[in-house]
C-alpha cells in the first residue's frame, strides 16, 4: 500500500475507486507540486495539532499551582 493510501485511509477519506481511476492523474508531473504543498500542510497541521494537545496534558498532569512562601 502507498503512503497516500495510508494517508488518506488515516484521515478517513479512502475510496479504492477513485484512488485506482485517478492514480496516474495524480501522479502527473503538473499536479506533483500540489501533492507536495498539501502534504506539507497536513503535516504542519499535524504538528500543530500534537503540540497543542501535548501542551494541554501537560497542564493538566501538572497543572498550575499556587506559590505559597515557606516562611509564612
């Protein structure tokens, strides 16, 4: 199976049928371009969406707290 295969089976979106009619369309010089420009920004959007969530779980595993003076 193709990494865009697996890609797009990832995000939901896999048809076999318009995959095998459209592989060569695709696959075609003129359109590599924008293969690899939509790529990128479903991986940026990737990386995005991992920093954010691993953001989120660390605040709440840790969470803010209060500082509290020891002398007092």
């Amino acid at each position: 199976m193709s990494k865009w295969a697996k890609l797009f089976k990832t995000l939901g979106i896999y048809d076999e049928d318009y995959h095998t009619k459209y592989r060569e369309y695709i696959h075609s010089k003129r359109y590599k371009t924008y293969i690899d420009l939509v790529a990128n920004d479903i991986q940026e959007k990737f990386r995005l969406d991992v920093n954010t969530k691993a953001k989120e779980m660390i605040d709440e595993m840790f969470g803010k707290k209060d500082f509290t003076c020891p002398d007092i």
